[in-house]
C-alpha cells in the first residue's frame, strides 16, 4: 500500500513538472505583412543620436533613413516593469496594475513583489504533494499578442519584461522574461566564498547575495550552497503569520523555522595555490577551474524530500586562487528542459529551444549586476557574463525569426538597461565614483553594448523575409545617479511621517523576502499621514484602506495631495541649492481604469542626478536627506521625472502620429495587421 502510494505521488509530481507542455504547430499564415519588434531595454535616445552621427550604429542610421528616429515618451514611472506593461497593453499603470517593482499590503504595510503573487504547494502529512506551487501574474489588461492572436496573427513573444508566469498565446508561442525568478523564488540570488571573508561579513548583502567564508583544512574547505525555501516548511511559517502571535512569540516561531528553511547543497573546494586552480565537488558534477575562468552551467538538484525534487542550473567563476581563494556562484536559473514551472506557453516551448540551441540562461534579470554592485566580482567578469546574456536573448530571436512559422516575433534584450546601471560612473565625470584611469579602460563599454545591439539589428535584416518591417525600440531612457534621496526620512522632518526614537538598522532584500524581517519598525501609524515604499512612490495612510490608516477621503485627501505635492517641489541640495523634484504626479492626473485603486497616491519625478535612495525603496528611513552614491550601481531611470527620460523608438516606415509615446506601439501593431483596435487602448497608431 505505501509503495502503490509513493509510486502514485511520484507520477503526481513528475504531471506538475510537464504540466502545460502540450503544445500545436502555427497553422498557415494568412497575413503577408511580417513585423519584428527588438527591444534594447533602457537605451537612451541621446546616446543613439550621437552613436549614430558619430557612424557607431550604421544599422540604426540605415532604418531611421528609411522611416525615422523619435524620443519614445515612457511610462508616469519610468521603471522597466511598468513601461514594458504599458507597452504590452496599450495604456497607463491604471489599466495594467504594474506601478512599480513593489506591492505592499494595505493591512499590514509589508511590501512584496509588485509583478506575480506566489501560491505555495499543498502537501498531505506534511509529506506528500497534492497541489502545485503557482505564480500568478498581477499584471491585468490585455496584451496586443493576444488581441492579435485571436485575429490569426501568429507571434513569437520572447523575453518581453512582465511575461513571467507565461500567458497562452493564440496562434503563438511565450517564453517568459522579468519576473522569472531564481531557484529561491528571487531576481537573482548571487554566492560569494572566499578564505578571507570575516565572520562578520557572512550573510546576506544588501540587494540579494550570499556570502560564506571558506575556512581551508590544508588544501580542503567544505560549506554548502543555499538554494530554495523547503515549501513545507514556507507554508508552516505563513499559517504562523496568519494566527498573530504575540510579537515576542511570533518571532521565536519564525526563528525555528527559518532554521529549517533553505534546502542547501553541500560541496567541497581543493585547493591548488602552486597553480592558482580549484577543483569543486557538487553532487555528481567535477568543475576545475583556474584563476579567471568561468564553468560550462552545472545542473544541480534540490531534494526537498524523496518525492519532490527541484533542477536548476548555474556558472561557477575563479576570481582568485594564489594568496586567497574567492569563488563566485551565479544565481541558479531553472533549467529550461525541466523548469521548476513553465517558463513558456506551450510548456514544451522552452524545452524545444532547448533542443535546438542548447542551454541557455533563464532568469529574467540575466545579467550579473548585483555582485558587481557588491564589489564580489570586478567590470571584467561582469562584462562577460553581460555578453553571453546578451548572446543567450540573440540566438532566441534568430532561431525564432528562422523558423518563418511567425508574422510578428517580438523580442527584448535588457543588457543595455545593465550595463548602463553599472558603468555609468565611467561617462559622466561629476559622478562621485567617477575614477579617470578606469575611465580611459572601460568608458566605452556602453557604446560596445550598443554596437553590439546594433549588429544583432544587422543579422535579423539577413535572417527576415524581403518587406518585412521593423521596430526597434526602448522602454525609456537614463539619467546619471549622483546623489541618494532618503525619501521617508524627509517625510519624517516635514512632519508628514511619525517614528519613534529608537534607531532603525538598515534594510535588505532577505528582510523583505527572507521571511522574517521586520519593516517599518517603530513607525506611529497613528500621526502617519504618509510614507514611501518602492522607487518614487508615496501613499497615504488611508482610513479604510491602510490597517491604521488616518487620512479620510474626499477634502483632507486633496488638502494633504495639495500641500505634499507643493512641499516636494521646494526640495533643493542643502550644498548646492538646486533643485531635486521636478514633477509630482497625482494619482487622479495621470491613473485611469480598473486598478486605480493600487495606484499610489503620489509618483515624484527627480531631476538628473538624483535618485530615490535603495533605503526608501526598501521601506528604510536612514539619517540625513541626501548621500552621495558610492556604488558602481551609477546610472538609472527609475524615480526619474519621466518627461526627461524619454525611450528611443526607429522605424523602417515613418511615423505620422504627432505624439510618440510607448503606448501607442500596441495600437501601431493591430493596425499593421488590420485588427481592430480595442477602445480600452490609451495609445494611437504611429502609422
């Protein structure tokens, strides 16, 4: 009986792990027009112009000829999530619910993923699966691809920001981009061992990585890699959370079992420092490795208990093997022939590429800008880890484009957007991390990486069919990151936020995601009018709509939106006196449709070189009102007015709107094929 109840267990497991893997071939087409879309994620439209007059970028010259060169205007927050829904839809965050990175829950305030709600497993006698693990995408609206679809036009959806978990695509094919996480359910959970790491610099950093001091028994170190949350015992800390506890008691609960929580792969280090190399044991896998060289992926397995077993994947790095050892590990990708959950739609999708191409990296965010940000690995490592995520994304496109079973193939490539992250310190010469000499080795790096976008433009034009037409295109702009803006703690000195006296520490990803961190510590809803999570937003303490909400609709909701949005815009540089806000956009202004009602109440717009700080956008509310950004993480959009970030969009046919926003590409692409477009649609046709 237990044997015929474990044998039926088994195939239950192995039916969730191949579930939507049924898949049908694109029937004929009965469109001639074929359009391809290539997003080049954040790419701004002042470097693309002087690129192109300087004759870097002859592809994108060659096109804008052709058709023309237009400033894309973005999204009200001009963020990678909710641009590219914004493209996908056709219309503004109030018709597709993605504001920002972050969602929190009104009751309790506590912030979340703002792109995909997780659903845990159930299991019967804590044992034995009987329900699968689900994501649930938060974004609503109807995307274009779909709309199209069910007119006939077959489309290839390829890595397209906020398609994670994948949606069925009538007469097409998804593989999934941003959100699609890690094996620990995050945007990329990075490793770091080293022989001189102190024992006070173990554990988790800032923004999401792992690291692990390796203690050497002559040529010898054991440890062990963390991988994902054990389901069951993530489901027993949520039933923890929901009874409320008592503080003390609750806290002591959430301690045990976090003890328990990460299913970890012991491995074993040898150490050669006569020929600076290091050979690494992992389960069934022997990785030797000299100093400087990366691994092939190595497949690894998770054994959550005999019933239930989890494939990932991941890259090992030798950053140095002579007076100390340091070695990196890569986030663990799902494998895309045995993804934890389906990557694609059809199921079956992923694992043809496969077939086809070989592995290739999953996770959304693909490429390794948090090590860099945390100083584990150095610009070399990181540029060419960049440029094989930038080749994994191409060979997708091409493969697909070659295919010719698709009128539409709509792909996005987000190196762009990285690079730009960490190497803008090295173009702009008032930045405080500025530094001449590493200037001179790697302030061409970005151009590289549009040079490298432009010729994989160069390669579809070889690959499509004659007539086809293309759209390349970004989802906004950059600005330099000089300075941090502590946006809650100003909330806090102008009276608008109330906290207690007792220091607050520093948050990280692990306190928000980990299970167990405590958020807004020793804030006093009851004199909180308002406080700022994410990346620029503000909410209001609402009665009704926050747990200890005070703040009532209607007059004192306008009086407070008046006075805070005036107070924002007098914010200035205590050194220099200029300027740091230049917009502030009301909730009612700029939000329209069905989820207004997740809108926040406020998005402030700073001005280049200022950028809410990564202490606001975690809920944190440290000392002093600005900071200068001492970390290589140099460039960004996000909290940015939008009005000064604008995208970059280049067509081969001209464009004959007056308005050239990132909505209206959803509306161009149903007209292209003759599908009447939606009345829900924000956008107008661009041609």
């Amino acid at each position: 009986m237990t044997k015929t109840i474990l044998r039926a267990a088994a195939v239950l497991v192995a039916a969730l792990v191949v579930a939507g893997a049924c898949s049908s071939s694109p029937q004929p087409s009965s469109f001639k027009q074929k359009l391809v879309i290539l997003g080049f994620d954040g790419m701004d439209p002042r470097l693309v112009e002087r690129f192109m007059d300087e004759g870097k970028l002859p592809t994108f010259k060659k096109l804008a000829a052709e058709g023309g060169f237009y400033r894309l205007e973005t999204s009200t927050s001009p963020e990678s999530p909710t641009s590219w829904a914004s493209f996908a839809v056709g219309g503004n965050a109030g018709k597709h619910n993605i504001f920002d990175f972050l969602v929190r829950d009104v009751k309790t305030y506590v912030p979340d993923l703002g792109m995909v709600r997780r659903e845990m497993p159930s299991f019967l006698f804590d044992y034995i699966p009987t329900g699968k693990p689900k994501a649930v995408s938060l974004r609503g609206g109807t995307s274009f691809w779909v709309t199209a679809g069910q007119a006939g036009v077959r489309s290839s959806i390829l890595t397209v920001p906020v398609t994670f978990p994948p949606e069925e695509v009538p007469s097409g094919v998804m593989l999934s981009g941003l959100p699609l996480p890690d094996i620990r359910g995050t945007v990329g959970t990075f490793y770091y061992f080293a022989s001189d790491l102190s024992r006070y610099e173990e554990g988790n950093t800032e923004m999401g990585g792992i690291l692990k001091r390796l203690v050497f028994e002559g040529d010898l170190a054991r440890t062990e890699l963390v991988g994902p949350s054990n389901p069951i015992v993530s489901a027993k800390m949520q039933e923890v959370r929901q009874k409320r506890l008592p503080h003390e008691q609750e806290r002591a609960a959430m301690a045990e079992l976090e003890a328990q929580r990460d299913v970890a792969l012991p491995f074993t280090v040898r150490w050669n420092r006569a020929e600076r190399t290091a050979t690494i044991d992992i389960q069934d896998e022997t990785v030797h490795l000299a100093e400087g060289q990366w691994s092939k992926w190595v497949p690894l397995e998770f054994r959550i208990n005999f019933l239930m077993r989890l494939q990932g994947m991941a890259q090992l790095y030798l950053i140095k093997a002579s007076d100390d050892l340091q070695l990196y590990i890569s986030p663990v990708n799902w494998r895309p022939e045995k993804p934890v959950m389906p990557i694609s739609a059809p199921g079956s999708f992923s694992e043809d590429l496969y077939d086809r191409l070989g592995t290739f990296r999953t996770l959304g965010w693909a490429e390794a800008t948090w090590p860099l940000n945390e100083d584990r690995i150095d610009e070399k490592a990181f540029m060419d880890d960049l440029y094989r995520a930038f080749d994994d994304r191409a060979q997708v496109i091409l493969q697909q484009i070659d295919s010719r079973k698709y009128d539409l193939v709509v792909g996005v490539i987000e190196s762009t957007d990285r690079v730009q992250h960490m190497f803008w310190r090295f173009i702009d010469p008032t930045h405080p991390m500025y530094d001449a000499a590493q200037a001179a080795k790697w302030g061409d790096a970005i151009e590289r990486v549009y040079r490298r976008a432009d010729q994989l433009v160069a390669e579809v034009l070889e690959h499509v069919e004659p007539g086809t037409d293309i759209i390349v295109l970004s989802d906004h702009g950059f600005h330099s990151f000089k300075h941090g803006v502590n946006l809650n703690t100003w909330l806090i000195e102008e009276g608008f936020m109330a906290r207690q006296q007792q220091k607050v520490g520093d948050k990280n990803l692990d306190d928000m995601f980990g299970g167990g961190g405590q958020f807004w510590e020793n804030v006093d809803w009851t004199r909180t009018k308002a406080y700022s999570l994410g990346l620029g937003q503000i909410y209001f303490n609402m009665r009704g709509r926050e747990g200890q909400g005070i703040i009532s609709e209607g007059e004192e909701y306008k009086r407070l939106s008046d006075e805070l949005s005036a107070r924002l815009m007098t914010m200035t540089d205590p050194k220099t006196g200029q300027r740091i806000v230049t917009g502030v956009y009301k909730r009612d202004d700029v939000y329209s449709g069905p989820y207004m009602a997740n809108a926040p109440d406020l998005q402030v717009g700073f001005a280049d070189g200022y950028r809410v700080s990564w202490q606001t956008s975690l809920g944190g509310s440290p000392p002093g009102l600005l900071y200068d950004n001492m970390r290589k993480w140099s460039g960004d959009h996000c909290s940015f007015d939008y009005r000064g970030i604008p995208g970059a969009i280049i067509t081969t046919r001209k464009v004959t709107s007056g308005q050239v926003r990132i909505i209206d590409v959803a509306p161009t692409v149903l007209r292209y094929f003759g599908v009447p477009i939606p009345k829900e649609m924000d956008g107008k046709p661009l041609f």
